[in-house]
C-alpha cells in the first residue's frame, strides 16, 4: 500500500466544516476551493474511490500547498493535511515522474557537496562578475514566460565560499558544558554567513563546545518534491556523521532544517535516528531551555518585532522561547504582530516557483510588520528572512530582517558576527512611527 492509500481514515474524517478556510493563506489570496485543506482532501478521495486520474491539474492543486500547518492547527478532527500532501505529491512523482530540473536538483546536487558548492559558486560568480547587471539593465528575462524575472530579484548575494570552509571544525573551551554539534542547513552556509558567525558567537559566549562537522542538506526540498529516497538518504547520512560525532545536543538555526532533522524518527524509522532526533534542538529552544542564556551589555536600542516561521511554531511547537531571548536584549522593545504566525509565503522553493501568489502572501505580512512601527523584525528562517527581505525591498521599506542570533550575538563584545553586520547601523535606529 502507497503513502497516499494509508491515509484513506483521515480523509473520511473531514467533515467539510471549512474551518481551514478561515487560516489558508492560499485561499486568502486566491479564494479557490481546491487550494483549501478541504478542496484537496476531496479531491483526493475522489483519486482513491477510482473517480478521479492524478493529471496534471492534480498535480498543480498538490503542489499549490505552502506545509504551512495553518489548517492542521485549526482542524478540529487533527488531519494531518500537510502529510496527505506529500503523500499525494510521492504518489504523483512515482506514477508521473519529477521534472527533469528538479530530479536533477534533488538526486545530483542536494547528495553532493561538492557539485551544491560549485553550483553556489556560479550563482556567486554570476552576481559579482557583472551579468547578474547586464541581465537586470538589458531586462532580458523580461521575454521569458512564467516570472522570470521577478524570480531573479529574489536571489540573495551568494558568498564566495561555503561558512563551513570559512571557520574551524571545532571550538573548544576549558571547561565545557555541553558538547553541541552545529548543523548549519544550506542557506546559512551559502548565502547568511552572517548568522552562521552569530550562532557561534552567542555559543561561545556559553562555554560551550561547537562542533561543525560535514553536512548534507537535510532533505525537505526532496521530500517536499515528492522525492522520498532522495530525502531518506539524506537523512542516513546526516544521522551516520552527528551520530558518530558524540555530542550530547544538534543545534540548528533554520526552522525547516529543525523540523526535517526531528522528522527523522519518522522517516527512517531506526533506532539511530530516533537517537538523533532526540538531540536536535532549535537554537532559540537550546538556550532557552538547555543552557542559562544570558545576553551581553551591549544595549541595542529600538523596536523590535518577531515573525514566527510555520517550521517553528507549528513544525517543532516553539514559539515562547525566541519571544523571550528577544525580551532579555538590553535596551531594545519589543511589539507583537498581527497574525505573526501566518505564513510569509516562503515554503522552501514556492516563492521561486510561484512568485506572484508568493508576493502576495507577503506584502500581508509586510503590512502586519508596518503596522508595529517596528525597525527590525527577527525570525528564526533564513528561508524567511529571503523572502522578508525581498517583499520589503519590493515595498520600498526601510525595516531590517535579522536571524535571532544575530540580534543576541550584537549585545557581546564584537566579534567577527558584528563586523559583518554593521551592527551600530541597528544602535542608531528606534521605532519608525
Ligand atoms: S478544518 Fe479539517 S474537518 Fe474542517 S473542512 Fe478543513 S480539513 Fe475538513
Ligand atoms: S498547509 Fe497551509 S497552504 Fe497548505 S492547505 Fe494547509 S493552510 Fe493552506
């Protein structure tokens, strides 16, 4: 029996209610029954009563899913939709087959280091060697059909090398507390070196012990795909390495990557990884509840306000903790967001393959942001903060996006974290309003 057939109970346990209508924000923006909880459930009955082929509309309505969890939430009969989805999506790529693009994405890249750093290295060379202008001034991609060139916007600067070749393998300290390994997920590794600086910072700052061992990817964008071997073997081969490192707690500062690596008890259903996931911890989860976190005297002055990633809150249910790390910053005030918890419409690749439903989803968030008067928003995404960064820009805002850790790795002494940031650019603002 497939993935998709196993969930025949919970699709019989929809009873239409509509209340995932209400926190969709798909339907927010589109008002589109098929892209509610409750459109695809029914859909995918109908596949499973032999009504309905998986076409190519099928396949487009699964793909139109955000796995923000929103409906999960609010359903009152606790039906998994976010795992239906990617049944479905398996179940489509297996009888339809993945695109070429994306087969080779999942299969040759994510599995090799060496190709996913080469491939980074272009796009970097792409940005810094004067294409990336000669194609923006020439607007050539204007040409092309389907946002292309809205899409290219959405690249960030790609750094020249990987982080985990910019700092040792291990930091050491007289006496550590904990032993804590660091998986630092592809966005923090090719794009935010930054926050990757930040994370060691404030762990150092612990006495603690930090260690960067080799990495994969961690396997959603395979998994969200519908490539479920491309994402178990990921997962061995993570498991394998943080296993064999010995250390007592895996920190990570991506949402998404935190959520995959818990999944992995799921996923490969070993002893082992059960073991693993057991250990992994959200970095704001790890020094809020597993070490005494303490900020520095650094007052940084301003208001500040927190965007809860879906991979967080819903995915790892942490949402207290980054609230309070942020509260414990010298100087700095905080202000809650409407609906702060509502999809930025990032989801991995969705801002890239449908941008304009994407930006839209966004600029709501933009709107919730602005509404605080707030100078800098925090979260706990570097998928997030993409996509944040990107709707601003496009909104013409001057309000700043930083990762959790960079905000408490300012309030130390500075380090290299800090250079990298110009953290006194922060010092000098307040609230907007
Ligand atoms: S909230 Fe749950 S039970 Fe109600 S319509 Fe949506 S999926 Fe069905
Ligand atoms: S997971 Fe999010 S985007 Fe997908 S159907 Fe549920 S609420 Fe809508």
């Amino acid at each position: 029996m497939n993935n998709l057939a196993k969930t025949t109970a919970y699709l019989n346990r929809c009873s239409k209610c509509g209340s995932c209508q209400a926190v969709c924000p798909l339907y927010g923006e589109t008002k589109t029954e098929p892209y509610v909880a409750r459109g695809k459930l029914f859909l995918l009955k109908s596949h499973l009563e032999g009504k309905l082929p998986l076409s190519s509309k099928m396949k487009e309505i699964m793909s139109l899913c955000l796995l923000c969890k929103a409906c999960v939430e609010q359903c009152p009969n606790s039906i998994p939709v976010d795992r239906m989805i990617l049944a479905a999506r398996q179940e489509i790529a297996r009888e339809k087959s993945i695109s070429f693009v994306k087969k080779n994405i999942f299969q040759h890249l994510l599995k090799n280091n060496g190709r996913l750093t080469l491939a980074a290295q272009l796009g970097y060379f792409y940005q810094r060697a004067g294409l990336q202008w000669l194609v923006r001034k020439s607007r050539i991609l204007e040409v092309f059909r389907g946002e292309l060139a809205q899409k290219e916007h959405l690249l960030p600067k790609m750094a020249k090398h990987p982080f985990r070749k910019q700092v040792p393998r291990l930091f050491t300290c007289s006496r550590p507390k904990l032993r804590v390994a660091y998986y630092t997920g592809c966005l923090t590794n090719f794009v935010y070196h930054a926050t990757g600086y930040a994370v060691i910072n404030v762990l150092r700052n612990h006495e603690l012990e930090v260690l960067i061992p080799e990495q994969w990817c961690c396997g959603i964008p395979a998994l969200a795909g519908g490539d479920e071997k491309t994402a178990i073997e990921l997962a061995r081969k993570n498991i394998d390495v943080f296993q064999k490192a010995g250390v007592d707690v895996v920190i990570t500062d991506c949402a998404s990557c935190g959520s995959m690596l818990k999944e992995y008890a799921d996923l490969v259903e070993t002893p082992e990884a059960r073991a693993f996931a057991a250990k992994v911890l959200d970095f704001s989860q790890f020094l809020s509840e597993a070490v005494s976190f303490h900020a520095g005297e650094n007052e940084i002055p301003g208001l500040v306000t927190y965007h809860d990633p879906c991979h967080l809150k819903r995915g790892q249910g942490v949402s207290g903790a980054p609230r309070k790390l942020i509260k414990m910053v010298p100087g700095l005030a905080f202000k809650e967001m409407k609906e702060s918890d509502r999809c930025c419409g990032a989801a991995g690749s969705f801002n890239l393959t449908y941008h304009n439903l994407a930006t839209k989803i966004g600029r709501r968030k933009v709107q919730n942001i602005q509404q605080t008067c707030a100078d800098l928003v925090i979260t706990g995404c570097p998928s997030c903060i993409m996509q944040l960064r990107h709707v601003l820009e496009l909104e013409k805002s001057p309000v700043r996006v930083l990762h959790l850790a960079e905000l408490l790795s300012m309030t130390y002494p500075s380090r290299k974290a800090n250079k990298e940031r110009g953290a006194n650019k922060t010092k000098s603002r307040r609230g907007r309003c």
